[in-house]
C-alpha cells in the first residue's frame, strides 16, 4: 500500500500522464469535433499512423519540426477530406468508410515509409521536441514539474481542447455544428449549409488526429515503426462517448486513461514477480471499459449522427 502511495506521489507519474494523454486528446477531439456535426469517422486509427508518419518523414527530410505537425495535419484532412466525400456527398456508410480509410491510410504510411527508408536495421531517428519550462510557473513545486515542463505539441493539445469546448459552447459556429449533428434539416431551415458544416467538422477532426499521431514520432518518441498508435484511435472513439461528446470531458477522459497506463508501468516492477506482465497490460482497457460501462448509460448521442443527409430532404 505504501508504494503504491509513493506512486500516486511522484512527480514522474503525473508529468508521464500529461504526455501519454497528448496524442488521446487530440484523437478524442478530432472524433468528438466530427460527431458532433454527424459523422462518424472510424478512419482514425490509419489518419493517426499516417500522420505519425509523414510528420516524422517531413523532419527527417530535413523539415522543421513545427513543419513535420502542419505535414501531419494536412495529411490527417487530406483523408477527412475523402472520408467526407463518401459519406456526406455520398451517403456511404460511415462504418465501412471509415473501416477501409483505416486499412488504406495505415497500408499507404508503411509503403512510403519504405519508399524513403528502404531498408534499415532500426528506424532512423530525428531530434524530437525538447521539453519547454515555462518561466517562473514551472518553479511551482510539484504543479510545475508536472505541468509546465511538458513538449509544445502538449501545450497545444490543451490549449486546443480549451479552444474547442469554448467553440461549441459560446459561438455561432458551435451552434451550427451542433445543430447540424442533432438535426440537419432544421439547421438547413436556418439557412445554414449543413453538407459544408459536416465537410468542414470532418476535414478539422482529421487534421487534429493527424496531429495525436505526429506526437508520437515527433515528441514522444523519435523515429517511426507501423504498429506505434497501437489502438489509441479505438480509445479515442471510446473517450468520446465516456466524455457525452463534450471536450471538457474529453479531456478528462483521456488524463484519465493516460493515469490508468502510467500507473501500470510503475507498479510492474513492484508486483511484477507475484502477478503475470499481462495483468498489468491490461488493467488501464479493463478500468476505461468499466468507467465507460457506468458513464456511456446516460451519454446523449447526437441524434443526426451516421444519419446521412440528403438536401432538401425531409
């Protein structure tokens, strides 16, 4: 009990839960920012990989860092882009859409990742980004190791979740967005455009995921291997309903998960000998099901969402 309280304790465990949360965040808010206007985009997990990729190549080629995140971005909405055109102009399924985005953008990543290193011993690795200390908030005790030490990609996770729940929330635009995703004809009785809206939530979630998997290349680790987002696009879909397509929970969902995992891998060598390593592998998908189990009974879905809308339809 002891240590696991000297666990809970630790500077290195609360400053690791901010940067595992990085790359669920920005997963979590480009699915919840496309929901919310209806459309469901199960093409994340390829959008991510692409996007850890092609922002780790750009570096690699000689790009700047902040070049690699807008690479990763553009790639992420260059896929939104296509996702919205089968979907929205289409009226395909989202599912299968979604589902064959993933297979072909995660297929598309490890072919030109082979076309630029084609063979390689280890993946090459480039110079990440540095953690950044925030004068005089970073000599907080323990709230600024914690908080304020952390990689510019997390300062704009946060500061782009603090944006989004204002967006939605207290803007013209945020109400359009939900209004397309509760009932896009009466937004389109509004005089609103609900095919551009759906267009431009979906375009937007695409670069913000783009951007979760440009994290992991890009700060978190240094070099790029296919099998790296291992998941985080199916928890970011789940963070969505445990967070009622809200980013303020959103966030704290991912934090939330992102303290499941952390805590695991520093009770392992405590208790590693006693329990199977798989246990512990386990525990942070067994606690979020739990925890989504009890929250996703009173989640509110939007109600136009995977409904494809046809103009002038009733």
């Amino acid at each position: 009990m002891t240590a696991v309280l000297d666990i809970l304790a630790s500077v290195g465990l609360w400053a690791a839960v901010l940067r595992i949360a990085t790359p669920l965040i920005f997963g979590t808010l480009g699915a919840l920012l496309s929901e919310r206007a209806g459309v469901l985009n199960l093409g994340i997990e390829g959008i991510m990989t692409f996007g850890a990729m092609i922002g780790w190549l750009t570096v690699y080629q000689g790009g700047d860092l902040w070049l690699g995140l807008l690479a990763a971005a553009s790639g992420g909405a260059l896929f939104g882009l296509l996702h919205a055109g089968m979907t929205v102009s289409l009226g395909l399924s989202q599912h299968v859409t979604g589902l064959g985005i993933t297979l072909f953008a995660s297929s598309l990543s490890y072919y030109v990742f082979r076309l630029a290193v084609p063979v390689a011993g280890s993946p090459p690795t480039i110079e990440p980004f540095q953690p950044i200390a925030i004068p005089v908030l970073s000599a907080i005790p323990f709230l600024g190791e914690t908080l304020f030490r952390q990689t510019a990609p997390t300062y704009l996770a946060l500061v782009l979740a603090l944006l989004l729940a204002w967006i939605l929330a207290k803007t013209p635009l945020g109400l359009a967005i939900r209004l397309t995703g509760e009932n896009p004809h009466a937004a389109e009785a509004r005089g609103l455009d609900p095919i551009r809206i759906r267009y431009g939530a979906v375009v937007a979630g695409s670069a913000l995921m783009g951007l979760g998997g440009a994290f992991l290349t890009l700060s978190a680790f240094n070099s790029f291997f296919p099998t790296m987002i291992q998941g985080r696009g199916w928890i970011s879909i789940a963070l969505v309903v445990f967070a009622s397509w809200h980013p303020g929970r959103a966030l704290f969902g991912a934090l939330l998960f992102a303290l499941f995992d952390a805590f695991q891998l520093r009770l392992q060598p405590i208790a590693g000998g006693l329990v199977p390593y798989q246990v512990f592998l386990m525990m942070p998908y067994l606690l979020s099901i739990a925890a989504l189990v009890v929250v996703a009974r009173k989640a509110r879905v939007p109600q136009a969402l995977m409904r494809p809308y046809l103009r002038g339809e009733r």
